[in-house]
C-alpha cells in the first residue's frame, strides 16, 4: 500500500479528465509558449521567473563590478612590479657605477636607458645622482634638473614604489640604490609605467561578460517557463485543494500500518520514513533529508539502504530486533530513481540469529588466531599472545605449558618436566600455577592425559573429577573453592611432536564446556602450535649463530701496558651480524687495534667476520704496517669472493670494511689506516673531540686501489675511540647527525674508557639497533724515558762487548741481573749478525716493560731465518740459540732497514 501511495498523486478510484490527460500525455514545447504560459499562469511561476531574472541581474552586476575592481588592482600590481624590476636590473647592470663616476654620466647612460625603456615597455628610465639630479631622461630637456618623487627610503639602501599622478597621468615609479662594492650609495634609479599601458584588460573582457549575462538571462527565462509547465504535468492538472486531499489520505495509510517504510532516492538520502520504521530502527526526528550512511544504523543495514539493491526477506540485527526487510526499486517511467524498503520485526528468528552469532564469533576468533598469533619469533610471546586472545572471548583463564627444552629451542623430551610460559585471565588472583613454575603433571590428570594420547581433554565437572584432583590436592581444592568449574586441555601439536599443552578454564559463565568448544579449542591450539613451533626454530637457529658469532669474538682482551682498553659489543636486533673489534699486541711493546664490518647478518656473516678475524691476527704477526696489511686483507676478500659462486648459495662479501690502527708507547705515534670504515674520534686530555683526517680507502674486496696511512702523536692520556656504522647510522638519521652525536657525547664523557663506552652508548641508543655495534675505547699510555735503553753500534767487532757491558750495567740498574747473561748472549748474537750481514748505521734498544726487549737496527732489508746446522758446519747456530733463549723474537721492517728484536719474560 506504501509503495502504490508513493508511485501515484491520484486520488483512489478518480479518473484523470480528458483536460489532464492532454497535459500529461506527450507534447511538443515552443519557447513562445511557453514563456506565454509563465506570465499567464499562476502566481508561483510568475514568482520564479522573476526571481530567476532578479538573481541573473545581480550576477552580471557584481562580476562587472569584480572584473573593473580585479582589473584595477592587477593593473596597479604589475606596473609596480615591472617598474621595480626595470630599475634593478638597470641599477645593478655592469658598468652602471663606473658611468656614475664618469666626467659625463648623461653622455653614458642616456643611450643605454632609452634602449633599455623601449625593451622593457616602461615609460622613462631615470638615472639621478643622490641629490635627485636627474642625468636620464626620455625628453632631454627634464635632464639635470630635480626628479620629483620619494628619495630617502633609496639612499638608505632600500628600493621604494609609489603610485602618483604626473604629467603624463596616473602612473607608478619605483626608485632603487645603485650601490658601490663598498655598500654606499653612489646614485639612483627610477623607472615608470602609467597604469594605462598595462590596464585595458577591463575593456576587453566588459563585452564578454555582457554578452554571456544575455545569454544567461535568456536560458533563465526558457527555463523557468520549462519548470512551470513541467510542474502542471506532473500534477495532473491537480488543484491545491485536491492534492491536499491526496497527502492525507496517503500520509493516514502510511503511518498506521504496522511495518516499516522508507523510501530513500538514488544519492541514499533518506527522502520518508513512516512512525513504524522510526521505532525499528531508532531514526532521529530529523532523518528525513539525512544520507542513509549517517543515521547511526549498523553498517550491514546502512549500506543495504544506500545501495539500493533489491532484496528479499534479508535479515538484519538492529539492536535486540532481527528485521526481515525487502527493497525494490523506483526506476520507472514517470517515477524519481530511488528505492522503497519495508521492515518487519521477525522475532521468530532470534533463536536462530543467537546460533550465527555464536559461529560468526568464533570464526572471527579463528581469523584473529592466524593474524595476531605469531607476530614475533620469540616462544614465550607467542605463548602469551594465544592467552591474550583466549581470554575472555573463549575462556575466563588460558595457560599454556611448555617443555623447557621448547622454550631454549630444542626438540621436547616427554620425560621432562613443564614450564609454565603463560598466563591470562579475567582476574589476577586465581590459585593456578604461576608464570615460570615448573610442573610434572601426573598421568591422571587431563593435561597428563593430553600430553600422553595427543589428544585434547574436557573435564565438565571440574569438582567431580577426581583424576583431576590427583595433580595437588591442595591446589585442586583451592581451584575448584575459588569457583574454576570447567576445563579443556589441548595438546600443542606440531607433526608429530608434543610441544607442550594448553589449559582453558571457565569461572564466570555457569554452563561447562560442550563438545563444540572443544572443538574450536583444538582448532585455535593448532593454529598456535605452528607459530610456536616456528619460534621454536628460529629460537635454535639463532642460538647457534648467537654462539658462533660469540666463539669468534675475543673473550678476554690480551695483557699490555700500552693501552687501557674498554669495549663494547651491541649485536643487532635482527639477529647476529658480521662486527668485530680485536686487540693484538706487536713487537716493541706496541699495540695493533682493529675493527671491521661485514655488511649483512646471519650464519654467513658471522662466518666471513671470523675469516676476516683470523686474518688479522695472521698477518699482524708479520709486523706490517696498516696500508700493507690492509691491501694484504682486501686481496683476501677478492678471493674470498671468487670462491663462493652463486651456486653455493652464499653471497660475495661485497661491503666490508676494517680501520686498523698501530700505537707505539715509545714514540708516543699511531698510524692508522681504513678501508670504507667510518674515520676514528680522538679525545685530547683537555677534552676536545676531534675525527682526524684518515685517508678513506674503498671496502674490503674491490681492489685495484692503494691504501693509505695517517700518523698521529698522541699525548699520554688520549683516548682514541674506534667504532662500527651502526653507532652513527641508521635508516633514521644521516651518518652526519650521528657523527654530530658523537661528538657531542664524546665531549661530555669522563676520562676513563668505561666511562666514555657507557656514555656514548647511552646517548645514541634510543632503541635496540637494526644494526651490530662494536665500540672500542682506547687510553694511551707511554714509557717513561728510565725504561727506555738506546745505544748506536760502530762498524767494528768489538763493539759487541761494549754493548754487552752497557747491557749489563742498564740490567744491574733496573734490577733484572738475573737475565743479565740470557741478554748478553742475546744481543751478542744479534749484533753480530748486523754486523756481518747487515749495513750501518746499527743501532741497540732495550725496553722495560711486561717483557724485557731487545732490538737491533740496522739498515739492510735482508731477514735472517732459523736453521738447523748439522754438526759440520762452522756457523748457523745464532739464532736458534736466540729462539731457544727468548719467549718470542721476531723480524720488524722499517722503511730504512729492519729491527730484529726479542722478548724475554720478567722475573
């Protein structure tokens, strides 16, 4: 019935006459006409038509006056801005003040502004001096005489436009400095437009706009003529009294049927809605007129509304009502697009509705299981997450019970015992098992039960249970006192593997677990198992490149006196990655530092940073300088990178760096040098920061390229700090900023290398690293000259015991006879071999320091090697008796010559 009295304005059982079915049948319309039917007909066209006419007027009217006043201003704008622009470049074009300065400025410059004005469409360019005389002009005879405008904002140094009448009319001027190197004033310049020869835009757009107000009023006229007798057709030729009649009648039927009606229009604005659908749907008073979308219903019967798709009997939740509700369209010939719905109240289907709810629900809990569980790699998080989930949609209390072998990785032992890993609930003082407590459940209960069959467990009756009860007495009393009454346990199924088992328990809601809830127990517990078990992996895998990575970096930092070293080593949160930092002490107490970097992480990373590590330690045996033993370290890495092919699956190591650095407490030098490292910080023992300039070779591994060295003297008490890009660089923030950081950090640090590891560290971290961090901090020291024993060494054999003497007499002072002869032998040895193999000038030094050293210089690049001499040969025995006698020797390049030097422990 809503739907007949909303399609048709007729009245019920009348007939339209033979007059209103002329006018409403089709017919052709004459612009004629129909402007004689406006003015002719009622009142309410006649009204229209001119208001419509009114309204046009007022428009045309106020774009004219918009269009002068915008014309005006513009016209003003751009004569202020082409003068101004004119009288700058001019005034700041080559040669303007050595024109100035010229016995005759006019002869320079009036040639060069009258070309300039006639380019530039400005009206005259005038060059005066700072008294306002003018030099050009565009009538010669206005030249030297007094320019007539605002000069004083110019000779202060800033240009100055103003909008006055002269003789030539309304025009605008702008006045700019012509400035010396110096900054003063040494002239001016003006430059002029009258606002006529940038205007006349008005005149040109004036026809326009009356022309389209024309056109616009004649439309407004056929239109509303149009209007007019478009309405008698629609009506029918109804008359007021009529219609009126109709409305109520329609509006008594519509609103005293006991279903819902709304008829919304194509755009999902709700056009009616009768009392019905007012009490349904809880509309506001003020619906009508409102979009569908902004009623506050629920989004499924909102977006049917606004759709306006046909539909049948579709059921919808409106609060506590099912509403049963069918829509059909309106889009018929002579009837406006849009849509008629009608709802009934089906309370019938509110037991069937409670059924889908309640599988909706859980299917929703499933969706959310496989979304939110496993969002981490970490076991005990996952766990957590599944708890968090459970309660309170599924359970009022969820634990779950790992294998402590689970939670540290490895595969389950069924014969161990239980950790607790996680525990929700609804409340916080339930007398369950608390998080961390190991357990041995018992075989009778269910999570005993469980873990033996594999198979998930529901104890309804948790007080009648008595299987149950048998775990802890106490306990199980305590539970069931505290008012838990039901139970499921599932089993932590992953293959064929027990992980561990998971306990759901209900306390709030009085009805015991059914069968379905066990059900999508041991379906949300599956889902679970998997993403514990793959934390569980990756909880082994880590550990085991945790461990590798650990096995490769030094433990204990070796005992030297040279240094006092403190480190620090950050790996990233991504796992393990490819720093690493070494101290390895050299001959002649001094002291090599190292750190480097493998760009990437993983297994593989960590094995290349251990490769790189031995490397070092390696090749700084040799005694090399820090360019050779790098060059030495990237020739490697190029052949690390030939031998793993992709077929391997390993990656080249493209993205290595290393900065090495040598520190002789002697002389009080280090040299450094790095491949693509980040440079080092040095402390001065004032406090200044400074990152000295060490030449940056490429990383490690592309060759080709020469490395090079920097040599630093470092005052006793320095601290050089050595560290890894992760400290300075990350995805947020430029290497720059970070080294800003630093500096600032480093500045405020204490003198200690403790202390400045744990400041550096405290400033720049503002969360984990995606990044490994190494760090290492170094103070340097120095040996007091009483350590140090120098003698030069003639070219002659006997000078061999005058050394062994000096060495004697230094021993006896330092208080170490007891190796007096050792030393003696040593050196004698020694310096024979220079003597005879070696070239001069030769040269002894003996240090003190956790090893007595002995070295011998001379200038041949020659190395002797250890032999063993057979019984008849005359010589050959010097040096095993030198490495018999001392605890290390060794041969030291220098570039003039060569050290031989030796180490015996002190007493």
């Amino acid at each position: 019935m809503g739907r007949s009295g909303t399609r048709s304005p007729l009245r019920p059982g009348a007939a339209p006459s033979e007059r209103q079915r002329r006018e409403a049948g089709p017919s052709r319309w004459h612009p004629v006409a129909g402007l004689r039917s406006v003015l002719g007909g009622r009142s309410v066209a006649r009204q229209v038509f001119l208001l419509v006419v009114v309204i046009v007027l007022l428009l045309v009217v106020a774009a004219v006056v918009a269009l002068v006043l915008q014309v005006r201003h513009d016209t003003t704008q751009e004569a202020r801005n082409r003068s101004l622009a004119v009288a700058e470049t001019f005034a700041n074009a080559p040669g303007m003040i050595e024109a100035l300065e010229s016995p005759d400025p006019t002869a320079v410059l009036q040639p060069r502004a009258e070309a300039a004005r006639e380019q530039s469409k400005v009206d005259f360019i005038v060059v005066m001096n700072t008294d306002g005389i003018r030099y050009t002009h565009p009538k010669p005879d206005r030249i030297g005489k007094k320019f007539v405008g605002t000069l004083e904002p110019a000779l202060a140094g800033r240009p100055v436009t103003e909008q006055i009448t002269g003789t030539i009319g309304p025009l605008v001027q702008a006045v700019v400095p012509v400035k010396a190197p110096d900054g003063e004033v040494v002239g001016l310049v003006s430059a002029g437009i009258t606002t006529a020869n940038v205007g006349g835009t008005a005149d040109r757009q004036l026809p326009l706009v009356l022309s389209a107000a024309a056109v616009a009023l004649i439309l407004a006229t056929a239109g509303a003529a149009l209007v007019s007798r478009r309405l008698m057709r629609q009506t029918h030729g109804l008359g007021p009294h009529e219609m009126t009649r109709m409305y109520e009648h329609h509006d008594a039927v519509l609103h005293a049927v006991r279903e819902g009606v709304l008829i919304v229009d194509d755009g999902g604005i709700l056009l009616l809605a009768n009392d019905e659908a007012h009490r349904l749907l809880g509309l506001p008073a003020d619906a009508e007129g409102r979009h569908v979308l902004s009623l506050g219903l629920d989004p499924g019967t909102a977006e049917l509304l606004a759709s306006g798709r046909v539909a049948t009997d579709e059921v919808h939740r409106v609060g506590d009502r099912l509403l049963a509700v069918n829509q059909r369209t309106t889009n018929r010939a002579g009837v406006p697009p849009g849509s008629v719905a009608t709802l009934r109240d089906s309370t019938e289907l509110r037991a069937l509705s409670g059924r889908a709810e309640t599988a909706r629900e859980r299917l929703n809990m499933l969706y959310d299981a496989g979304v939110g569980i496993g969002t981490s790699l970490d076991v005990t998080r996952t766990a957590e997450e599944l708890t968090e989930l459970a309660v309170p949609r599924f359970a009022d209390f969820a634990t779950v019970d790992l294998f402590d072998s689970v939670l540290g990785g490895g595969q389950p032992d069924a014969a161990a015992a239980l950790s607790r890993a996680a525990l929700s609930g609804i409340r916080k003082d339930a007398p369950l098992y608390p998080v961390g407590e190991r357990i041995r459940f018992v075989e009778s209960s269910p999570q005993g039960r469980s873990l033996g069959t594999g198979r998930p467990v529901l104890e309804a009756r948790l007080g009648k249970a008595p299987g149950w009860q048998a775990q802890d007495l106490e306990r199980s009393a305590q539970i069931v006192e505290y008012g838990i009454h039901s139970l499921i346990t599932v089993p932590l199924r992953a293959g064929s593997l027990v992980l561990g088992v998971v306990s759901f328990w209900r306390y709030e809601k009085p009805e015991p677990f059914d069968t379905d809830e066990l059900a999508l127990a041991e379906e949300l517990v599956a889902r679970a198992a998997v993403s514990i078990d793959n934390a569980r992996r990756y909880t082994r895998e880590h550990s085991m490149a945790v461990t590798l990575q650990r096995s490769l970096l030094p433990r204990n930092l070796p005992e030297q006196d040279a240094l006092e070293i403190a480190y620090r080593y950050l790996p990233a949160q991504a796992g393990v990655g490819g720093d690493w930092f070494d101290v390895l002490p050299l001959s002649g107490a001094r002291v090599a530092l190292v750190v480097g970097d493998v760009v990437g992480h993983g297994l593989h990373a960590a094995a290349t940073m251990g490769r790189l590590r031995t490397a070092v330690h390696n090749f700084s045996a040799l005694d090399l300088p820090p360019d050779e033993l790098i060059a030495l370290l990237d020739e490697l890495v190029g052949r690390i990178d030939q031998d793993e092919t992709e077929e391997d699956g390993s990656a080249p190591v493209t993205g290595a760096t290393c900065l090495y650095a040598v520190y002789d407490p002697v002389t009080r030098r280090c040299t450094l040098a790095r491949a693509g490292h980040p440079p080092p910080a040095l402390i001065h023992p004032d406090g200044t920061v400074e990152f000295p300039d060490v030449p940056a070779g490429p990383p490690l591994g592309l060759g080709g390229l020469p490395f090079e060295t920097a040599e630093l003297e470092l005052a006793e008490g320095s601290r050089l700090v050595l560290y890894t890009d992760g400290l300075v660089e990350d995805r947020e923030r430029d290497i720059d900023v970070g080294l800003d950081m630093l500096r600032e950090a480093l500045s405020r640090a204490g003198q200690s290398p403790e202390d400045t590891c744990r400041v550096v560290l405290d400033s720049q971290l503002t969360a984990r690293s995606s990044d490994d961090i190494a760090l290492l901090v170094a103070r340097t020291r120095a040996l007091a000259a009483d350590q140090v024993a120098e003698w030069p060494v003639p070219a002659d054999p006997a000078a061999v015991g005058e050394v062994r003497a000096a060495v004697s007499r230094q021993l006896a002072e330092w208080g170490l006879d007891e190796l007096t002869f050792t030393t003696e032998l040593i050196l004698s040895e020694l310096v024979t071999n220079a003597l005879r193999y070696g070239g001069g000038p030769i040269h002894v030094r003996v240090l003190r320091d956790r090893n007595l050293i002995c070295e011998v210089f001379d200038s041949s690049s020659t190395s002797p090697h250890l032999r063993y001499a057979t019984m008849t040969d005359e010589g050959g025995r010097g040096l095993f008796l030198v490495a018999q006698l001392a605890e290390r020797w060794g041969t030291r390049y220098l570039p003039a010559g060569k050290v031989i030097w030796a180490e015996q422990p002190l007493p």
